[in-house]
C-alpha cells in the first residue's frame, strides 16, 4: 500500500464518509431537546386551538380526530394520517395534512383549522414543521390529568433527600482505588463481574487532564517534566497546576455558559437592536468566579440575586452575575420570556421541567400549573434597569475621558440630525405653506383607516405632501391659543364664519394692526388695504410671504425619503442671515436654534414614523460600536432589579394570556418545600428563590451539579438525563455514588475545584481507553466504566488546539467579544454606519468568539456548538462530510499549517526526521514511530515532486453577523491565502488531521 494511503486512514474519520459519498442528514435533537420543543411550542397551541373539538374532554370529537395523546396524534383523523405525506412517503412537512389545514391549503374549507378562525401565524405554523421534520416527538403517553390532580411521585429516586451511604471495601488486588469514588465503582464492576482497565500511560494521562481542566493540550516542556518526574505525587502536581491556571476558569466557564445559554444578541434584530453590549462582563464572572472557585451555593445566589445581597453598594462587579437571566433569546412575547427565565434556573439549576406546567399540570413530575405561576410571578415582578449599572470606576480607566469624546461626538450628530431634520420639513413646507394650512384643517381626522388614505391622495393630486400635511396640522395644534406672531392672524381668521367672512374680516385685521406684537409685521402688511374674502385669502398671502422668504434663503425644493432618493438638505442655510430686514426676523422666527416652530421629536416621529427613527438609530448605534470597541468604554452589568411595586401572578388557564385564573403566592416549590412552605417575602422573591435551590435541603441541586461535572470529565452523566432528573430520566447508573459525592461536595464548602480534582486523581478516570472483549459483549455503552470513554475534542478545543500548536494563541483574558472566523465581506444594511462593530482576532481563545443568535457562524454549527436558544446540558456530537470539508480545504487549516512551520523552534534547517519528530513532538506530543518516520519519509520522497496543492478560498461553512461590517484583519494578523500548499504543508496538514489530534484517549 502507498505510504500516503496508510497514513490516511488515520485521518479524521470523516474522510471515509465523503469518499463513499455518505450525504449528511440534518442534525438531529435529542429526545429530551424535542420534548422540550413540544412543551413549549406545541402543546400550547393545541391546548388553546384544538382541545375543544379534539380531546377526550371534548362534547364531540370531530374529524375523529383525538389531538391530547401521542397515540391519537400518530393514529390521525377520519381523513388519514396527519404526520405523513397523503401520497407518497418523504416526510415533508409541507406535504403532512396537518400542515395543509394549519395554512389553509386544503381543498375542503372545512378542515382548514382552527374551524372559523384566521389562520395561525407564520411562526407558529413554522414551529408545527419544525417539529414534524424533528420525527415529532412526543412526551404524552395516556389521558390528560384533571386540574389540580398532581400525580404523586415522592417516592422517585430524586425527589428523595441526599443520602450519605457509605463507602464499599472491595477487595482491591489490583489497588485500583485511589479516592472513595473508585471504591463505588469497583463494587459495581465486580457485581457486574468486569474488571477495570489498566492505567493510562503517562502521556495519556497529562493530554487527557490538560484539555480536561483547561481545554488545550500541554506543551512538549510540560509533557517532558511529567514524564521525568517520578515522585508518587507527579500526577497530582499536574493536577494542582492545571486547576490553578487561569485557562481552567475558561474551560469550565464554557462548560457553564452552555448552561446559561449564552450569547451575545437576542435573535431577531435589525440593525444595532438585539445586541447585547455588556454581556460578556457575564462572561468574564462566570470565568472569574470558576477560577476563583467561588462556592458553588454562592455563585447560584449570586446570579439569581446579586443586586439583594449585602455590601453590593460597595463592590458592585457581583452585579454581571445577574445576565444569567437576562441573556437569553429575546421573545415577542412576554410571557416566552418568562418562561425562558423559569427554564434556566430550574433545568439549569435543579435538572427539573417546570415549563411542563405552563399551560397543564405536569404529565409526569409532581409540579401543579400554580407552581409554574408563583415562579412566574418571581420573574414578572423582575426587570433590568433602564441604565445598566457600572460595575467598576471608569475614571481609573486612562482611556475613558476619550470615550466620552466620541460620546460627546456622536451625542452631537443626533441633535444635528433631529435640527436638520425638522428645518428641512419645516422649509418643505415655505413654498405652498398656504395649502398646508388649508389641509391641516382636514387632517385631523384623516390619520388612518379609510379616511387617510383617501386624505393622502386628495393632497397628493394638489401637488402637496401628505406628511407635512399631518406635520402642520400638529403643529398648529400646538400653538393654539399661545398668540403666536407668524400664527396669529390665521388663528384668528380661522374662527370666522364662512358665510360672514367677508362682512367680519376688516375688523380682524385693524384689531390685528392695532397689536404690533400680535403679529409679524410682513405678514400683515401684506394684508394692509385687501381685507381677505375667504379662508382661502388668507392661506394666499402666507404661501405670498413665505415663498419669498424661501426664494431669500435659496432652500432646495422638498425631497421625502421615499423611493430611495436622497435627501440633501444643507441646515447651514437656514441659519445664514438676510439683508432684508423683515424677512431676517421672519427667518428667525422659524429657523433659530431657539424657535419653537421647529417641530418636536415626538411630532416629527408621529408624522414620519420609521423614516425619521431608522437614521437615529442608525447614529445611536454608533454608541453600541463605540461601547464594543473602545478601551475606555465602562464596565457595566446586564443586571436585573426588583420593579418598584410587587404583584402577584395570575394563573392563565391553559397559558392563554386572555384566560386569567386565580392570583398564586410567589413561592417554591411544592414538592420540594413541604405542605409548611411559606410565601416569598423579601421584593420579587429572587434572594429567597436562589436560597431556596442552594439549600442542603434541596435534593436536586447538588445532585445535578456533581452529575453535569461527572459527564464533562466522563463523557456521560451518572444519570445520563443530565437537565431532567425527573420521572422521564434514565436512573442512576451508580445511584449511591452520586449521593456520596453530593454529600462530599456540599461538606467540602461546594467546591467545584475539589470535586474535579477528587475526580482527575480517581483509577477510574486513570484507567485506560481500551476495553476488553469482556466488557464490549457485557457493557457495550460502558455504564460501569470497566475503562475510560475515548472523547472527541469539541469545537473550542479543537479550533484552539490549532491554534495552539501554531504558536498563535493570543492569552488574553476577558474583555469584549472578537470575531474570529475568517469571513467574506457582506453589503452593509441599510442606515447602518460604517463602523467596525466588533474587533477582528482570530487567535484568540474560541470562549471570546462573538456569538450572535441571529447569524451564529456555520463553522460553529457544523462542529455542533451549543444551541444558545435554550438551556444546552450535553453537547451532541456529529460525523457529517462537511467537518472533514473544513479540515481538508479550510483557508484556515492552511494558515495554522504555515504557523506550525513558521514557529521559531521549528527546525527548519534540519534534516526531515528532525522535522518529523518536532511536527509530532508539538501536535501530538510524543515523539513518531519508526514506522510513522518510515511512512514520513516515503510520502515526502514519493510526493516531491508533484505539484503543489490548492486551498480552495471560502471552502469553510461561513455566516456573518448582521449588524456588523466586515473589518479588515490587522496588518500583524496573517489572514488566509489561497497559495498552494508545498510538499512539507500537506503533510503537516494530513498530521493535524489525524484521530490522534482529534480524541482524547
């Protein structure tokens, strides 16, 4: 076999996938993921929009079609199937009955659904096809329960009070047991009759705990100093080292930040709208507080109700811990918004589905539907500050007083924006002011509706502008009756009768004419010696004045924004003063930067709606770019605060907003409280609600906590259900194990640093990765853990680890968020401005990578980066073509090819066995075969000679914020280049490819 060809079927494996020209299926949720999109997308429309006609309940099933059971679903109606395709079987939701009567799309009015109703909307209906295409799972197994009739469960196995069992003593021939968890283990293994796995060797062992504790493979020095030292406690000073770096706070920052689904937008935005600004100041506490090892009680406290807890005022930088609440996925809908927040902490926190009782009692835990609702009235009584609070002294900052500046700059443009803008309508309308006037009088009772649209035209057809119609019509009312100069003779003309106008109009104008403040003297000297005969003579010597005091100015004719055109209207010019020196106190009257005939704001944003708001948000989104990228922007916290008056929660019967039941008592728990549970007293309840979750008395949190840290290092949780330890979960594996360990950590001050080491030092974790024939025919998913679970690195680690063996990882902690996929530039939106919104660094760690909601990179996706949507407990790995795609072609992968080569201890002057050795020493860190330098030598004699090989340019899965132009990479930073890869570059491209690189054995 060619020398290549051997080496290559150590490569990622995905390789194999597109040379048999797999096609890769959609990724697929799990069964947990797709229960809890039913519960909180499904369920409810079916409750509030089909129940009625269709359930058990119902006073005639019609259609016989029965939609409050799993089995009535797939069983479907007197017509068919819902979930299939009527003809054919190739599963589109387009073509499934159900979604034909959902859009109205059938050909019998009768099925369209609901009967007699508009259709749902678009987002709803996309959920329902969402849902089909995910294989529409389905948690409803029998009847619905009755209100109130809470199914008793207090006999599962997580509803109990944490044990303390004690630790077994088996017989250990083999000294297996270092720590009591092995002790656990053990006992199990030998029930099970298996036997552990022999120790990892040395180099296993550091490369495993490296990227364990801190997400990055060790160094070749640090490699050489472990395996040189032979002191019975070597391992556990690489275990002290790796716990105390700062690079552990980022990994197992990440861990969290899974949980809190974090991200750095809400989703659906426009523009600047949705980006959250100061959220990675959460993602510089969860790090923080990681490293700090702050007590795993206290960091709970802290991010449910930090703003309650003493000395606050003093210190506030506890105060980012609150965006755990906050950073979520932005929701049309309130009450979503709640029940996000209700999500994450109880699946977060506790592994249990309170969002299950939203609209029902819950079909299998003991939560009552009053339950969801006196947490509901926790959150609702709950909102972030109309000012997110500093959390450190900006004055210490040296480069804060220039940030003010360019705040002060752009604070600027805005109010030159809104004078501009209201000088230029107010000039729209010198020219025909007159027929503005007559109009106005008709407009304000022509503002929607029918009756608008008919007003717009009839003032289109007389070559006016339906806009500054409206615009004048607010703007006399304003000034009625306050006797101003320009509008007093119209006011007063105004009020005449029409069939006495004439008769009374003489006497208007000499008591005008008597009052030389009353009015201005060119407006009435047009009217000295003509009595007007009408309103519409009135109206004819204001457009008289007026056009003359426009033609004065030399103002351009009126440009709207409609159509695209551009506006260009220079406000200079209405501040430039006249010879003349009645027109220069006319124009002063209506263009100094004191006048009140400027329309307001509110006025001009009533009238002219988002053409006037888009290009102000557009300059007030420069303070969002500014507060992103500036080294002087202030530190502050995406927190939360109690509102001012606390109210209780109304159930909403079947979660319909419009469908109010009774008030509920803010309080926790039922099932976890007891029948004595008391009220929530201190403001929304929060500091009482995180105490209640951090207790010892709480079965549930600690017994989550100590399996989620089991499943990061293990690979799979004790209970493998890591976010639902309710009655749907899979039980314990090794039940009192997790109960000892829940003991031991809440006895050892809830310390997450000692758990993970207590877990690194155990044989179990030591063991080695290959199972014997025994434990592959008794336990073929390794339950018992008979050796240690082979892992593939996830997305962070892998990207960083190129990074790393490149010599290019920026160790720059904290701060806000870069940009670190190499992008194709995008056309900019409309009304953004041209500002490099978020800073270009590909080498920093992938933890400060930008996650947008509304354009997560698809390098992100097809690596299986967590859903920031929703609460993410596990991370589900797939093998799809398009990760070997990136790894092969990636301008990326070439670029971290030339830094590995361009490292300053490459040998680059030595012979190739020294190459070889240096390329393995630092990717894979150990030294090659002489098998593996035989191979290495053989392809770089075969392949000499052969012509170079592309980097296919934009082959990587791309996505690009929306809100963001794309900025130029700095010039120290290397940017990809489709050049050819040398004979040398493909084979360190074909090392950084392999499995080894890639698993964690």
């Amino acid at each position: 076999m060619h020398a290549f060809s051997k080496f290559h079927w150590t490569v990622f494996p995905l390789a194999v996938v597109i040379a048999a020209h797999t096609i890769a299926a959609a990724p697929q949720v799990s069964e947990a993921e797709g229960y809890d999109f039913f519960e909180k997308k499904i369920r409810p429309v079916l409750v509030a929009e089909c129940y009625k006609c269709h359930s058990a309940d119902s006073e005639k099933i019609k259609g016989g079609l029965l939609l409050d059971t799993r089995y009535g679903m797939q069983q479907g109606s007197d017509s068919g199937k819902i979930l299939s395709a009527r003809k054919g079987s190739d599963g589109k939701p387009a073509k499934s009955l159900l979604i034909q009567t959902l859009r109205h799309e059938t050909s019998d009015p009768a099925q369209a659904m609901p009967l007699d109703k508009d259709k749902l909307s678009n987002e709803i209906i996309a959920d329902f096809e969402k849902w089909i295409k995910m294989g529409a799972p389905d948690p409803r197994l029998g009847r619905s329960r009755k209100k109130g009739e809470v199914k008793k469960n207090e006999d599962h196995w997580a509803f109990k009070s944490v044990a303390n069992p004690p630790v077994p003593t088996p017989a250990d021939a083999r000294h297996f047991v270092q720590t009591p968890v092995d002790a656990f283990i053990l006992a199990k293994l030998q029930e099970k009759k298996l036997e552990p796995a022999p120790k990892a060797d040395k180099r296993d062992l550091i490369r495993r705990a490296t990227y364990d504790l801190t997400g990055l493979p060790p160094t070749p020095e640090e490699v050489d100093a472990f395996l040189a030292d032979q002191s019975p406690k070597a391992f556990e000073k690489v275990v002290d080292r790796l716990i105390a770096s700062p690079h552990y706070g980022e990994r197992w920052g990440r861990h969290w930040l899974d949980i809190a689904r974090y991200a750095d937008s809400g989703g659906e935005r426009t523009g600047f709208k949705g980006l959250y600004v100061n959220a990675w100041t959460y993602r510089d506490y969860v790090i923080n507080a990681m490293n700090k090892d702050v007590p795993y009680d206290q960091f709970i406290i802290q991010q449910l109700a930090a703003d309650r807890l003493p000395g606050v005022e003093k210190d506030k930088s506890t105060l980012a811990a609150l965006a755990f609440l906050n950073v979520g996925k932005r929701f049309k809908n309130k009450e979503d918004f709640l029940d996000d927040q209700i999500d994450v902490v109880t699946r977060g926190f506790m592994g249990i589905t309170v969002i299950c009782a939203r609209c029902h009692d819950h079909k299998f835990d003991p939560i009552p539907t009053d339950d969801y609702y006196s947490l509901h009235g926790v959150f609702a009584n709950s909102t972030a500050p109309a000012q997110a609070p500093v959390i450190e002294d900006p004055e210490k900052n040296p480069h804060y007083k220039d940030f003010l500046a360019e705040l002060a700059k752009i604070d600027k443009e805005v109010e030159v924006y809104h004078r501009e803008e209201a000088a230029r309508l107010l000039a729209g309308m010198l020219e025909k002011f007159g027929g503005y006037l007559l109009e106005s009088r008709l407009a304000a009772n022509a503002r929607k509706g029918a009756k608008g649209e008919k007003f717009r035209t009839e003032v289109k057809g007389k070559g006016l502008e339906p806009d500054l119609a409206l615009l004048c019509a607010d703007w006399l009312k304003n000034f009625e009756g306050k006797k101003h100069p320009l509008l007093e003779p119209w006011f007063q003309f105004a009020k005449l009768p029409e069939d006495k106008f004439a008769e009374q109009a003489p006497d208007v104008a000499m008591s005008l004419a008597a009052d030389a403040s009353a009015a201005d003297p060119l407006i009435m000297k047009a009217f000295e010696g003509k009595p007007p005969g009408s309103i519409k003579d009135v109206a004819d010597v204001y457009s008289q004045v007026f056009v003359e005091l426009w033609k004065e100015m030399k103002l351009p004719a009126y440009v709207t924004r409609e159509m695209g055109m551009k506006v260009d209207f220079k406000v200079e010019k209405t501040g430039t003063t006249l010879m003349d020196a009645g027109m220069e106190s006319l124009r002063k009257r209506l263009f100094a930067s004191d006048s009140s005939l400027l329309p307001e704001n509110g006025t001009m944003l009533a009238v002219l709606g988002k053409t006037f708001t888009d290009p102000e948000t557009a300059i007030r989104g420069k303070v969002v770019a500014l507060e992103f990228s500036h080294p002087g922007a202030p530190k502050r916290a995406m927190s939360i605060e109690d509102k001012p008056k606390v109210q209780e929660s109304a159930v909403l019967i079947r979660g319909e907003t419009g469908n109010k039941g009774p008030l509920v008592p803010r309080q926790f728990l039922a099932f976890i409280a007891g029948e004595d549970r008391k009220p929530f007293s201190d403001g929304s309840g929060r500091l009482d609600l995180a105490k209640a979750i951090a207790s010892r008395d709480n079965p549930l949190t600690a017994r989550v906590i100590v399996n989620r840290a089991w499943q990061w290092h293990f690979g799979n949780g004790i209970v493998r259900t890591v976010s639902d330890l309710g009655m749907r979960s899979e039980p314990p594996s090794h039940p009192e194990l997790l109960d000892w360990m829940a003991t031991w950590f809440m006895e050892n001050g809830w310390s997450l640093k000692k758990l993970n080491k207590m877990i690194v030092m155990s044989g179990a974790w030591q063991q080695g990765s290959v199972a014997s024939e025994n434990a592959l025919q008794t336990d073929p998913i390794n339950q018992w853990l008979s050796h240690f679970n082979v892992r593939r690195l996830d997305f962070e680690e892998m990207r960083d680890t190129l990074v790393a063996v490149g010599g290019k990882l920026d160790p720059t902690m904290g701060g806000p968020p870069v940009r670190i996929a190499a992008e194709p530039p995008v056309k900019k939106p409309k009304n953004e401005p041209n500002v490099d919104l978020v800073q270009w660094n590909p080498y920093r760690r992938t933890v400060y990578a930008l996650t947008d909601r509304s354009a997560i990179p698809g390098l992100f996706n097809t690596f299986n980066f967590a859903n920031p949507d929703m609460s993410t407990g596990e991370r589900h790995f797939t093998t799809i073509p398009q990760q070997a795609l990136f790894m092969m072609n990636s301008p990326f992968i070439a670029e971290q090819v030339r830094n590995l080569m361009g490292r300053n201890d490459f040998p680059a002057d030595g012979t190739n066995e020294e190459k070889v050795k240096f390329l393995y020493r630092v990717a894979l860190q150990r030294a090659p075969t002489p098998e593996e330098l035989q191979m290495a030598d053989e392809f770089l004699r075969v392949n000499k000679s052969l012509p170079a090989t592309e980097v296919v340019a934009g082959s990587e899965p791309t996505s690009l914020p929306a809100a963001a132009t794309e900025p130029k990479p700095p010039e120290t930073t290397s940017k990809p280049a489709a050049k050819p890869l040398n004979v040398w570059e493909r084979y360190t491209q074909v090392l950084l490819l392999t499995n080894e690189l890639t698993f964690v054995n």
